[in-house]
C-alpha cells in the first residue's frame, strides 16, 4: 500500500507539472528577484494543489471507479438504504483497488522508482517507466471506441501501440469505459431484485394489501437469496476478475 501511495504522488507531480527535476520547499515570504525564483513559487503552488487533488489522481487511474459504483448499485437494488455505510463501501472498494493495483505498482516501483532512489536514471526517465505499467492496465481496460474518441477530439493519429497512447489520452478514455462498465454490472445487478419486487407487489395488489409498502415485504426475500447464492463472494471475485 506505502508503495502505490509514494508511485502516485511521484508520478501526479511530473504529469501535472510537466518539470524534470523536483522542486525545493522554501516557506519564507519575499518578493521573487529573478523569474526562477517566480517559477519556483508557482511549483510550490502546483504541489500543494497535487496534494489536495491526490485522492482524486488515484482514483481515476485505478480499478476504484468500477467498484464503488457497482457497490453503489448494489445497495440500491437491495434497497437497504444506507446499509452498509458509504464508510464501508468506500473502504472495501479502497482495499480491493490496492489488491489489484499491487502487482502494477510492483513493476511500476521496481522499474523506475528504485533504480531512481539508487541514482541509477534520472527523474523523467524514472517517470516515462514508471507509468507504462499503469498506462497499459489503463489501455487494456478501455474500449477502442472511447480511445478512438479522445484521439479523433485531439486530431492524433492511430496508435500502432500502447507506446503510442499519450496518458493524457489514455484517463480520460479509462474513465468513460469504466463508467459504462459499472452501468452495465449495474444494470444486471438490478434485474434479479427487479423481479423480486414486481413479483412481491403482484402478490400485494392480488390480496387487496395496497397500502402495505412492497419494498417492507420484499427487502428480506432480497437479503436472503443475496446472502443464500453467497453474492458478495460472487461480486467481489467476478469485479476482481473483470480487470485484465
């Protein structure tokens, strides 16, 4: 985990900044006497903004978008209100992004961070490595059809390669695909619940019960057959399965 942590922060810093080297932390107050120095105080600025924005970074180029959506999906089919919590959903969907994301953060690490720290390359050699392993999760998790949009809205030409995707291309295009994705896990998350409940209110009107709410009665023939098929075991490894 300290590791995709530190992979994030090191490469959000180069790709918002676009600098080679990273810049000094001077807090003292004074007015720039050469426009290096300017330049220095706008970097300052940047970072402190990178640092606000971090969880946002790591989130949008990871396997999160998918899975709190679809969890989000998950309880509002179920119809359990605020069971679990949003603390929970966000929890897990976190600790699942971290196991996934691990093996991409390993090579990402071992390719560029490490031999960086040993002076072995430099800054934005360790930068162009580092993020190939998470640019090519991002690529293969992405439709051609939303790559080639963000390619057309650019006027780029057509990648022969992974190489070839800039990652500014890449997120964006990541981040739509995820969202369709997650809206269709959604929509068949939805259906089996969906016949519950139509089934419940059929049963309802038939007996003349029309002020009797059909979500009281169905809500726990919904959490049985949920926990009876062992669905978060089903979800969860199906989810983790999904990303290539």
């Amino acid at each position: 985990m300290k590791r995709i942590l530190i992979l994030f922060l090191f490469f959000s810093v180069n790709l918002l900044m676009g600098a080679d080297t990273i810049p000094t932390v001077n807090l003292s107050l004074s007015t720039p006497d050469s426009p290096q120095q300017l330049v220095t105080s706008l970097n300052l600025l940047v970072v402190l903004t990178i640092l606000v924005l971090a969880p946002s970074i790591i989130f949008i180029g990871t396997s999160f978008l998918r899975l709190i959506i679809v969890f989000s999906f998950l309880r509002q089919a179920l119809g359990t209100q605020q069971m679990p919590p949003n603390q929970v959903l966000v929890s897990l969907a976190l600790i699942l992004t971290f196991f996934i994301m691990e093996p991409i953060a390993k090579d990402a690490y071992e390719v560029s961070v490490k031999p960086y720290l040993a002076e072995e390359i430099g800054y934005q050699e360790a930068f162009e490595k580092g993020i190939q392993p998470f640019k090519a999760f991002m690529v293969r998790n992405t439709r051609e059809k939303d790559l080639a949009l963000f390619f057309r809205i650019r006027n780029l030409d057509n990648p022969q390669n992974i190489e070839d995707v800039p990652i500014t291309v890449a997120v964006p295009a990541f981040i739509i695909s995820e969202l369709k994705t997650a809206f269709q896990i959604g929509f068949l998350l939805y259906l089996p619940f969906l016949v519950i409940d139509m089934v419940v209110a059929s049963v309802l009107m038939s007996m003349g019960m029309m002020m009797l709410p059909p979500v009281m009665i169905s809500l726990p023939f919904k959490l049985l057959i949920f926990v009876l098929v062992d669905g978060w075991n089903l979800l969860v490894g199906n989810l983790v399965a999904s990303f290539n």
